[in-house]
C-alpha cells in the first residue's frame, strides 16, 4: 500500500447516550478510493463530518500526513488539504458556476484580505476555478447559476469547488445520490481519475458504482467497522453479507 | 433593467444633488443634508444586514460614539481641527464596533439581533448614566470644526452651503468606498458567507474574523455619519445611541431593499420624506410611519429597489425573470 | 449595609426578577415555538400598564382592573396573532423585526392619543397597602410582597401547565418538531394563538402588577423589551426554566449594581449577559 494521507485512529462520538461511531479506524492512501458502506444510521455521516471537521470527536485522534489535526476546525483543515463535498447538495446558488469555485480557489489565496482589487480580475484565482470547473466535468457552463444547474451537474459542482482548494484528501459524502445512470457513469469515470495523485474517502449507497472503483471498502454497522479490506474480500465476507448485503439483495 | 440606465439615473440622482442648493430653500438644504448623512449611515448598516447577512438592531451605537467624540474631544470654546477630530470620532466608532462583535459575532439569528440591540442599550446607558456623557441632556458642540490643513483652509464649515458640500462628497464616498469593497475577494467572502457560511467553513474560510472586519468596517462608516450629524446640528444626546435610532436605519435599510447601496440611500430618502411629511400632518406621525411599516411588510415583501423591478415586470408580462 | 436593608434589598431584587419573568417567559416561548423574534412585546407590558390605570380609574380597585384586564389581554393577543402575526411564521427575521417595530410605533401613539403622555400613578389596593416593619427605621411594603408571591405562584402554573397538561406537552413537543405535533392531530394554529396570547396576558399582568410601584409612563415597555432580551439571550431560547433562573440573575444583578456601583447603574445587566456571552453564546440553558 501507497502512503498513508489521513489516519483515523479509534474515532468515537457519542450523542447524549447514544453511540453513532464507536473506535472507528479507517486510513485513506494516496492513489486509493476508500469506501465507506453501511445500512442507514451505521454512522457513515457522523464518521465524515467527524474527518471533515464539522464534528468534534467524543474520544480518538484524526492525523493527516502524520500530524494530529483532530482540534482544528473544519476552516483549518481545509487549508491542510481536507476537502469535502456534502450529501445534501451544498453550494451558492445565486452565484454563477465560475463565482462558486473562484471563492473556494480564493480561500487559498495568501492575502484574501485585500479590499480594494476587483475579485474578478485575481486571474491566479480564477484561472484555479477554471481548472477545476473542467477537470469535474463541467467545462462551458462557467457562466451558469449553479442553482439553475441539474441535479447532476450540482453534484459536480460540489466536487469542483472542493478541487478548487487544492485538497488533497476529498471526503465525498453520496455524490451520486439521486443522479441517473448516464451521470453516474460520468461521475464515476471522474473519481477514477480524481484518485490517482489524491486520496479520496467516498460514502455511497450506489453497490455497483463502490465496487466498480473503490480500492479498499470498510464496511459500518452500528457505528462500528464490520469488516474492511479490498473489494474481492467484502463481496465474499459472510459477516458483510448477514448484516448488510444480503439485506439489500432481499429487501 | 440594463445597468446603463441604472448608471445614468444615479449620476442624474447625483446632479440634482449637486445642484439643489441652487434652487431649495436653506431649511430645505439642510433637510437633505440630514438625508444624506442617514444615507451614509444606511449603507454602513446595509454591509451587514443586506450584503453578509449580519441583522444587526444596535447600529446606532456606533453612529452615537462618533458623534459623542467629537463632543469629548472638541475644546468647549474653541474649533478643533476638523481632519484630527473627523479621524479620533471614526477610529472610536470603529474600535468599538470591533469590540462589540468579538461578544456579539459569537451568536446567530435571533440571538445577534438581541444581543446587538443590548450592547448598543449598554453604550446608551454609559452616554446617559455615567460622567462620561457629562449630563442625560446632552452636550453642545458651540464650534463647528475647522477645515484648515497645514494652515490651508480649502473650506469653512460654518458656511451651510460649503457644510452641505462637505456631506454630500463623505456621501458619494462612502458609497464609492463600499462598491470597491463589495466586489472585492474580501465583498465576495462576505457574499458567501451571506449565503451559506457552513460551506464558507468547509471550504477554508475563519468566517468570524471577516465578519468581525465587516462588522468593524460598518461601525466606522456610521461613525462617519455620527460625527457628520453632531458636526451638522452642533448638538449630541444619548438619543443618538437610541433603540429607536437603530430601529429607524434599520427600516431605511429594510425599506430601501436588502442588497444594494442605491436601495439604502432610496430608503433613507424615503423614511426621512415621510417623516417630514407625517409630522407636517399631525404630532403623532408615528402612528402613520408604523402603519406604512407594517403595510410593507404585509403587501411589499421586496422592498423599494423591489418595487421599479416588480412594475417593469408586470410591464413586460412576466418574462423577466432576472 | 446592615443585615435589614440587606434584605430588603434581596426582596427587592426577588420581586423584580420574578417580575421581569412573567414578561420574559412569554417572549422565549413565542420565539422557541414560533420561531418569532417580537419586539412589540415590551409594548403588552406597557399596555397592560395603562389597562390597569384606566381600569382602576374605572372601577376603582386595582384588583378588579386586573381580573378584567386579564380576559382582555388575553383577548387582544390571541386577535392580534390572527389578524398579524400569522403573517410571520414563514418570513425571515428581518421582516419581523420591521413589522413588530412598525407595532411598537402604532401602540406608542395610540397610547399618547387615548391617554395623553403624562405620568400616572395607580393606587395600592387598600388590603396590601401596608408595610412590615423591619427594624425601628425599616420596613418593606406588603405589596411588593404579594407581587413576588403573586409571581412563584405564576411560575408554579406555568410549570404545572408545560408539564402536566396536553397543552404543555404540546408545547414542549412543538417546539422540538413541528411535523410531529402535527402528525398527533394537533390543531398547530390553535396552538400558536394559545401560546401567543398567553405570553401576551403574562406581559400585560406584570404590567399591571408594576403600575403602582413603576407608576405608568410614556417609554416604560422599551426598556422592559431590551432587559427581557437580556434575559432570554442569558437563559436560552425557548427555555422557560432559563428565563427564570436569569430573570432572577438580572434582578440581583440589577439591583445590587445600583446599590454596590451606582456609577455603573444601568450597566451591570449588560455586563452579565456579556459574561455569559464568552462562557456559553447559546444561553445557559439551551437544549441540544
């Protein structure tokens, strides 16, 4: 296995009485898409806002490349090369495409302060958001409100303002929830190419889609990890298949 | 509607301005300076409420800072230089704005608009209650500052005429000064946050420190409108630092539409004219400005800046949608 | 200060905050389950004020004022929440801010046009007007006594209302998810017009319970409004037991500051809520 980006090291979070994650461990290589799967309320969402910073941990360490992130905020961790992109979609939707990944391009700006230059002659900025706007697959539709965009097309949009903050490690929570087949084939062509230099953390429901791409899967069931290994090893793990597959096959 | 048009109605806006001394009536020149230094305070609220998202309902706090400054710092008998006291009364309002939101940029929603609205109660009792406001009766600024600069006076406010002047150039650059910044990456930050300060976070931004430098930014700007207003009327009372004096830029902000500059000026245009108007008619006009409020609310959703757009689409049946 | 004017001074700062309560509670609960920010709510108390100097006037008793300005309160919050406040569940907060401050201005000056803007004074009913000797040279008036025990008594219904009654598990499930109340069957607007006038006639009782120690007086609901702010921000949105706990806090705040730093009368309130500010931003008893 490649180099490890990010280590999640016994991660547990606690509701009130309730336990969403209990001493979840997960790492996420570059090069590699890791999957997270597992029925409804297994705690995927706790696990990646956890990672992401959204959440504080009740108890466990989160180290990226090494170094202990797991009191920084979700501001900070995106500048160290966390991003993520939300199940719900999450964007501006009165700014247009372009406007949407300039200001995630901005954030990386060494001096985001100034006040008196126009923001959309920052060319450095906004040739970062064209970059990114192509590479998700979005090309031409720079000018467009991204609430006036399609499902699908919102959904890439969240992954080209995460690649416009130049993260290094992508937490993608569901980005094909909802889409239709021909734009979930699309999105999956795009996270193949997205993992080869990055290392990407991907919660999905979509079965065929996961193992079409994922290197590594850790399957969670009752906010605990079930089982994790390489694909091969989850389709045939008996464990996985009572508590989680064959439900689906059945249900 | 093509910003063409809406540039050119602006500069026409601007020259009737320049040019009303000419024609109104000296009560009536210094009603529409009065106007103009609301505008200035308008649009420093309009930053936070309509550009960040920020509701602020203590603004005049900081309108009443500035203003009380100059009174503090102006020997009693005496003019003080305008430019040094111009500066003491916004770098007051400012810091204080900055002091203000480290406490009240903790909070959201509901809880910022009171807790602006108590802080700004707070600075209201200091004015009122304590000896730094000297008396609750207010105190008289007998001299108008002077405009001299290295001995050079290019102007001397005890003329009216130059005083009206001096207002509607710090008008015309506040509004200048606050388009630059709008459209700045710093404006952009702000806008985001506006409309979705979670993804804000996510995507790297500290979103509490450009709140805390927008909130900063707006409290130094109605400084420059209080201490215009106290230069304008020689007089400063706790009334500056009022609820009813935030409840009022508020409704200018809110009545001119959230969302532009142009809006927060139309909005003090139009609260101060129909005050004037309402207490021409009766001594208790308050009750004819809380029934034109509550009447927008219900039947004008949008706003005056709204208002223009909704006919010119009612015009073109519907079709446009921008 | 000695041990008797300690004392008083601990049932003053109790009456005042139990005070402040009645008008508080009735606020965090319209914002809590309505999600309404109301600034003509210091307004109520301010009527309910001259409700009772004109009904005293009228009737001559200011406990029968207050039995009949009770209904009516009640009555005149549950038609304004039809006729208005309906309008405002769905619109943001900035909107309700304009509108109830556009009330507040209407209730001023129909105040100034019916009853001038003079200050009055409303009698002690004669059954309370007495006062308990303390010590040779102190004493504390009956009165103010049974407004603080008027008050617990309040406090004591409104507990027994949130949490024995259908209406008050309505109200505590209303305010967690609507969906839910609605799902039970629950009529939700005959919920919200209940609520809103309850908070309406609890406002205008204290007024009435302050005219004739605060006497009645042109301005008096605005600065009950910011304190009654004060209060919520420090216990909490939409926690009733949080405004109790800092409608009292605010009393003794309130009236030790003035007796201990009199400089800063006006001030220590603020102080408070700023301390409690940096320590929790969200109230001391806010849920979730």
């Amino acid at each position: 296995m490649s180099e490890a980006m990010l280590v999640a090291d016994r991660l547990t979070r606690h509701f009130g009485g309730l336990t969403a994650n209990l001493e979840v461990c997960i790492t996420l290589a570059r090069g590699e898409l890791h999957a997270l799967l597992g029925p409804n309320g297994a705690g995927k969402s706790t696990c990646i806002n956890m990672l992401s910073g959204d959440l504080p941990p009740s108890a466990g360490r989160i180290l990226l490349e090494g170094q202990d992130v797991t009191g920084l905020d979700s501001a900070a961790r995106s500048h160290r090369g966390i991003g993520r992109s939300y199940q719900r979609t999450n964007i501006f939707p009165q700014f247009t495409v372009l406007e949407n990944c300039r200001l995630a391009a901005q954030s990386r700006r060494p001096r985001p302060w100034r006040i008196f230059t126009d923001a959309m002659k920052t060319s450095d900025t906004v040739e970062r958001a064209r970059a990114a706007i192509v590479e998700a697959g979005l090309g031409g539709r720079e000018q467009r409100k991204a609430g006036l965009l399609s499902h699908g097309e919102q959904r890439q949009l969240e992954i080209a303002m995460v690649l416009a903050t130049d993260a290094r490690v992508l937490l993608l929570d569901e980005p094909l929830a909802g889409m239709g087949s021909e734009e979930s084939g699309q999105m999956v062509e795009l996270l193949r190419k997205l993992k080869q230099n990055r290392a990407i953390l991907l919660v999905e429901h979509d079965m065929d889609a996961v193992f079409a791409v994922a290197d590594t899967i850790t399957v969670m069931v009752e906010g605990s990890v079930l089982e994790s290994g390489p694909p091969e090893q989850i389709r045939n793990s008996e464990d996985v298949q009572a508590a989680y597959l064959g439900e689906e096959e059945h249900g | 509607m093509n910003s063409a048009v809406v540039t050119l109605f602006k500069l026409a806006v601007l020259a009737g301005l320049v040019l009303f001394p000419a024609i109104g009536s000296s009560f009536y020149v210094e009603l529409v300076a009065k106007i103009l230094i609301m505008a200035i305070f308008a649009m420093s609220l309009a930053l936070l409420v309509g550009f960040t998202g920020l509701v602020s309902l203590g603004h005049a706090a900081y309108f009443g800072i500035a203003a009380y400054t100059v009174a503090l710092v102006a020997p009693e008998y005496e003019a003080a230089n305008l430019w040094f006291v111009l500066t003491a009364s916004v770098l007051a309002a400012g810091a204080a704005a900055f002091f203000i939101g480290l406490f009240v940029l903790r909070t959201k929603g509901i809880y910022f608009i009171m807790v602006t609205l108590a802080f700004a109660q707070m600075a209201y009792y200091i004015f009122h209650d304590t000896a730094l406001g000297r008396s609750s009766d207010g105190i008289y600024l007998n001299v108008k500052p002077d405009a001299s600069l290295f001995g050079w006076a290019p102007f001397s406010l005890d003329e009216p005429l130059h005083l009206y002047y001096f207002i509607l150039a710090a008008m015309v650059a506040v509004f200048v000064l606050l388009a630059y910044v709008l459209r700045s990456p710093f404006g952009r930050v702000l806008a985001g946050i506006h409309s979705n300060e979670h993804r804000m976070k996510s995507l790297g931004y500290s979103t509490f420190r450009y709140k805390l430098a927008a909130f900063t930014l707006a409290g130094a700007l109605a400084g420059v409108a209080g201490f215009l207003y106290a230069v304008l009327f020689g007089f400063v009372t706790p009334e500056y630092l009022s609820w009813h004096q935030s409840g009022n830029v508020l409704m200018m902000v809110i009545l001119g539409g959230l969302g532009s500059l142009a809006g927060a000026v139309a909005g003090a245009f139009a609260f101060i004219g129909l005050q004037e108007m309402f207490s021409d008619w009766t001594k208790h006009w308050q009750l004819l400005m809380g029934l034109v409020i509550v009447a927008a609310v219900l039947f004008m959703p949008t706003g005056l800046a709204g208002l223009p757009r909704r006919i010119f689409r009612t015009v073109n049946w519907g079709e446009d949608d921008e | 200060m000695d041990i008797t004017s300690f004392l008083i001074q601990i049932l003053n700062a109790l009456q005042y905050g139990l005070l402040l309560f009645l008008v508080a509670s009735g606020l965090t609960l319209v914002f809590g389950i309505m999600g309404i920010i109301n600034l003509a709510h210091g307004s109520f108390y301010m009527i309910g004020a001259y409700l009772a100097f004109a009904l005293t006037s009228l009737t001559g008793n200011l406990m029968l004022a207050i039995v009949l300005g009770i209904p009516l309160a009640f009555g005149f919050g549950a038609l304004l929440e039809k006729l208005l406040f309906v309008h405002l569940y769905k619109r943001d907060h900035l909107q309700q801010v304009l509108l109830t401050y556009g009330l507040i201005l209407i209730f001023e000056e129909l105040r100034s046009l019916t009853v001038g803007d003079d200050v009055h004074g409303v009698a002690i009913p004669d059954l309370f007007s007495a006062s308990i000797a303390l010590s040779d040279n102190l004493s504390y008036p009956v009165y103010r006594l049974v407004i603080s025990v008027v008050c617990i008594a309040l406090a004591a219904g409104l507990w027994w209302l949130m949490q024995r009654t259908r209406l008050g598990m309505m109200i505590r499930a209303g305010s967690f998810n609507r969906e839910m109340v609605q799902s039970l069957g629950v009529n939700i607007d005959m919920l919200y017009r209940t609520v809103f006038a309850l908070g309406v006639a609890l406002a205008a009782l204290a007024g009435m319970l302050a005219a004739p120690i605060s006497s009645v007086y042109p301005g008096m609901g605005g600065s009950v409004l910011i304190i009654s702010f004060v209060i919520v921000v420090i216990g909490g949105i939409g926690s009733v037991w949080g405004a109790l706990v800092a409608a009292l806090l605010v009393g003794f705040a309130d009236t030790f500051g003035k007796v201990l730093m009199p400089e800063l009368a006006g001030l220590t309130v603020y102080l408070l809520m700023a301390v409690v500010l940096l320590w929790r931003p969200e109230g001391i008893f806010r849920k979730g």
